[in-house]
C-alpha cells in the first residue's frame, strides 16, 4: 500500500491512519509528527522549522524533503505507507512523484478526508493528544474515559502547541491556498478517492477499507 492522506487540519487523517496502520501493517508517515519530534528533540533541523510551525505556516519544502527522502529509503517502508500531512503543496507533490519514480514505486492512491471548514475550527481548538501513544481525542466529539488521559495507554492528554484558535485560522487558509490544490492534481492522474470526514470514525474508517480494497 502506498497512499496519500489529504485533508485539512483536524479532519481526522492521523487518526484514521493510526487504524489503518493497525489494520494493514503499513507505517504511517507524518511530516508533522517527525518535525515535531525534531524541534523537541532540539536538532538544528528542528530549530529551523519551529518558527513556521508555531506561526502555522508551512515549513521550508527543502527540510520536508529531505526528511521524507531519509524516511522512505528506511526498510520499515517495504510493506507500504501511508503519507499523513505530506505532500502539502505542488511542488512537494511533483517531488514526491520523481522521488518515487527514482525507487520504482508510484502511489496507488490519494484518499482526501472532507470536512466543512467551520466544523474543523471547533475540532483542532478542542482537539487532545496523548503526550505518550499518540493517540487523538475530541473533548466534545470523541473525549477520553477520563478527562486528560489516554483511554489506550494511561498517558497524560495535552494541547498541541499550534491549537490555538488564531494559529488554526491561519493553518486552515494555508490549506485552502496550498494543500487544496492538490485534490484536482490527484484527480487528474486519476488517483483521487474522496471520504465524506463528517460521518462516525468507524464509519469513515470502513469507507477506507472499501477504497482500499479497489487498490491493485
Ligand atoms: P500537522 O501535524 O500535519 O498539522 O503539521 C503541523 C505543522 O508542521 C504544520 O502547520 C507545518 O508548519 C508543519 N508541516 C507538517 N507537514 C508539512 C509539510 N509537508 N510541509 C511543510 N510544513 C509541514
């Protein structure tokens, strides 16, 4: 499986991808996850990109591929992947497609997740996750057993950085001018699968089995 997650902030793509992962075997790759883990970790990489990040803004293409480039010729990726938040732009996307016709692979799939943009304000401003697992929660639409921690692992809850309300904005306009784009240069190469991200997350993730299942 090699397919493509598209979908605006807070529309449910890392946590679909975190089933289809458990599901398939396949690794979830998430340029916002590893560029989080760098600016945490206080790598020069992540002293780079951490302005951009925290003023929502998208961080340099240059250090996003380069990091994709190191994360798909790791052996973990042989049994398929799915790109959570990456490509994000045409250019991102044009490099992803040469990069992978140099490793004799093309994707099979871009699966856009849809969801109003009013809706997706309420999600990321509300939006939990675990600070040990991972794992995604809603403090309105899908909350934890017990408020601020992990039902999977007992880890402690929190707010992502760029939660807030006036960083949302801006990440959700980066998307309509940036991201968006990419759904029509999907469909052009006749790889675009569109999932309704409004429905129940059981629902949505059976929607992806039956679009995964038409995948050669
Ligand atoms: P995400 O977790 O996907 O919402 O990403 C969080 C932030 O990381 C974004 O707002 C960007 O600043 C940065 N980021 C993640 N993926 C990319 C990408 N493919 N290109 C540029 N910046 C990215």
């Amino acid at each position: 499986m090699r397919i493509v997650l598209l979908g605006a902030p807070g529309s449910g793509k890392g946590t679909q991808a975190k089933q289809l992962v458990d599901h398939y075997g396949v690794v979830q790759i998430s340029t916002g996850d590893l560029l989080r883990a760098a600016v945490a970790s206080g790598s020069e990489l992540g002293k780079a990109a951490k302005a951009a990040m925290d003023a929502g803004q998208l961080v340099s293409d240059d250090i996003v591929l380069g990091m994709i480039k190191e994360r798909l010729s790791q052996p973990d990726t042989q049994r398929g992947y799915i790109l959570d938040g990456f490509p994000r732009n045409l250019t991102q996307a044009e490099a992803l497609d040469v990069l992978l016709d140099g490793m004799n692979q093309s994707l099979q799939a871009a699966i856009s997740l849809e969801v109003p943009f009013d809706d997706l304000m309420h999600r990321l401003t509300d939006r939990q996750t675990c600070s040990s697992c991972g794992a995604i929660f809603n403090r309105t639409t899908h909350p934890s057993a017990v408020p601020d921690v992990c039902d999977a692992c007992g880890g402690t809850l929190v707010q992502r950085a760029d939660d807030n309300a006036a960083t949302v904005r801006h990440r959700l306009n980066v998307f309509e001018a940036q991201t968006a784009p990419l759904i029509a240069y999907y469909e052009n190469q006749g790889k675009l699968a569109r999932i309704d991200g409004t429905r129940p997350i059981a629902e949505i993730t059976e929607k992806f089995h039956d679009v995964l299942a038409g995948l050669n």
